[in-house]
C-alpha cells in the first residue's frame, strides 16, 4: 500500500509543479536515491524534477551540498539543522525552485540513545520573494526494520513536499 500512496503523492507533486512552474532538486542521505526513483518512475517527471544528490556520507553532504563540517560536527548529520543546509545547498547549487532532503538513521546500527534507529530528519525549501527562502522542518522516529525506516521516510518526504505545494500553490492562486 505504501508504494501505491507514494505514486499517487509522486503524480500530485508534478501536477503542481508544472502549475508553479518549478524545478525540485532532492538531496537525500539515508533514502539513498529512493525519493528521485520515485519520482523519475512518473512519466513526464523531466519537466519539474531537476536532479538528486545522494550524500550518503558526511563528506558528501559537505562536498556536493555545501554543509559546513561545523554545522555537522555541533549538530550532527542526522539533525534539522543538516538537513536544511542539504536541502538549501541542493537549492543553490542546482538553481531548482524547491528542494527537498532527508538524513536519518535506517539502521539496524548507528543508533544512539539520543537518536536511535529510526531517527530520520527532514526539510522541505521553496524560494520566496527575491532571495527569500521558506524553510520547513520535521523529525520523525519510525520503527521497523532498515527496509521500513527507508520506505516510511521517503513516503513522509513526499507527503510533506506535496503538502508545501500545496500551500504555496494557494497563497499564488493555483
């Protein structure tokens, strides 16, 4: 059922996409590539989905997104504050209207007391007026095994991008 959802939201975000007339840009940690295969399995995704970043690792994430090494080392990589520098640096560096990106811990290791397996963080930006940014942020810790974790962070993601769109696509009128 998750997959079929995950379509359905998929459809939806390039329907508003193309009424916005904007470009995403992904850049995705512990999903590992699974939003953008998502999304290029919708027919037509060409015309609203820029590219993806997978910064599996934290050098990646500095090298590819731009997260200052300091924000990671105070924060860690598995936090908010990492995941709007991804997707802001995704942003930037693609020049797409909207960015999402997710970093998190799909275990089964790497856990900790503060974050265990489960832990997953997530951003979703858009550009506002001039050189504005709209940030908005959730984490979420859900259970399962490595598969569930992956496969609930990528349906939350979407779910959250589509729900910025559609509040953008209101407040323009579309």
């Amino acid at each position: 059922m998750p997959e079929t959802e995950i379509v359905r939201i998929c459809e939806h975000i390039g329907i508003r996409l193309r009424e916005l007339g904007g470009h995403l840009v992904t850049v995705e940690s512990c999903t590992g590539g699974g939003i953008a295969w998502h999304i290029t399995s919708v027919s037509g995704s060409s015309d609203w989905f820029d590219r993806s970043l997978v910064t599996y690792s934290n050098r990646a994430k500095t090298e590819l997104a731009g997260v200052p090494e300091v924000l990671i080392d105070e924060h860690g990589a598995v936090s908010e504050q990492t995941a709007v520098a991804m997707a802001e640096g995704g942003m930037a560096f693609s020049g797409a209207d909207f960015a999402l990106s997710v970093t998190g811990i799909a275990g089964p290791d790497g856990g900790s007391e503060e974050k265990p397996v489960g832990t997953v963080c997530f951003a979703w930006s858009h550009r506002g007026p001039g050189d504005f940014r709209v940030v908005e942020t959730d984490t979420r810790r859900f259970p399962g095994s490595r598969n569930d974790v992956r496969l609930a962070s990528i349906l939350h993601a979407l779910a959250g991008f589509s729900s910025m769109l559609d509040r953008v696509g209101n407040r323009q009128g579309s």
